[in-house]
C-alpha cells in the first residue's frame, strides 16, 4: 500500500472546512491512516490553512465579485435613441439620431474620441450624472460653466 502524502491529507480536509481546529485535523488525519507525528501534521496545516482559506473564499466569492461592465464598442454619445417598434424603425428618427453622433463626432475631434466620452457617460450612471460632474470639472478648472 502506498504511503499517504501528509500534505495531501490535510489539503483534503482544510479544503473541506479551512476553520476545523488543528487537533481535529490531526485526529481525521490519523483516521485516514496517516502515520506522520502530531508536530508534523501541526506543521503541515499551518503552512497550509491561509492558502486554502484564500481559494475557498475565492471560488464561493468570485461568482459575485468579478462582476465586470465592459462598455459597448459604439455606444451613442448623445443619448441613447428611443426603443424602436416592431415595425420598421421610423427613418426619420434614425436619421436624427445619426446627425446627432455626426455633431459629436466632429466636436469630439473624431470617432476614437466620441466613443470614450460614451463610455464616460455610461461609466457615469448616464447622462443626468455624466452632465453634474462635467458641471463640478468646470468649476474646478476655472469657473467656466459645461452649458456654454
């Protein structure tokens, strides 16, 4: 029968439950039939109890942590334009909207430049909270207002 590894043994039941006290991890140890002194055992669980307790929080946390938003590639500069139907769009609406990204795009200084203030806006909560902190940006820079 092949020698069991003190190392793996306790990975196995920290991973189980990182907060067991280390008397019961050397008494399920020794169940398992490990055949490694106490100290040993001792040793092998404190070099490895904060490591496990890092991937455990890590793989029951991670799901709702790692939420990330990664902004559209071409979102709209201005406002976003209304739901269409589900008929076919209204051309002139459309149209409206696209002049509007044209203007912008021309006072941005080009698409790149207009895509990252979208992005700003968005990463702003939208438009009403983009334009209060453009309004603070203007007052810190020197008084000027956004408006004009």
């Amino acid at each position: 029968m092949a020698e069991l590894s003190t190392s793996a043994v306790v990975r196995e039941i920290l991973t189980g439950d990182p907060e067991l006290p280390s008397d019961e991890v050397i008494r399920r140890a020794k169940s398992k039939g490990l055949r490694a002194t106490d100290a040993q055992i001792r040793k092998s669980i404190n070099n490895q109890r904060n490591p496990i307790r890092a991937q455990v929080a890590a793989a029951t946390v991670a799901p709702t942590v790692t939420r990330t938003i990664a902004p559209p590639k071409a979102a709209p500069a201005v406002s976003a334009p209304a739901a269409p139907t589900p008929e076919a769009p209204d051309l002139a609406s459309v149209l409206g909207n696209v002049a509007l990204v044209n203007t912008v795009v021309g006072l941005c200084g080009g698409v790149e430049s207009a895509r990252k203030t979208a992005e700003a806006v968005q990463a702003c909560g939208g438009l009403a909270a983009f334009l209060q902190h453009l309004e603070l940006v203007a007052t810190i820079r020197g008084g000027e207002t956004a408006a004009g």
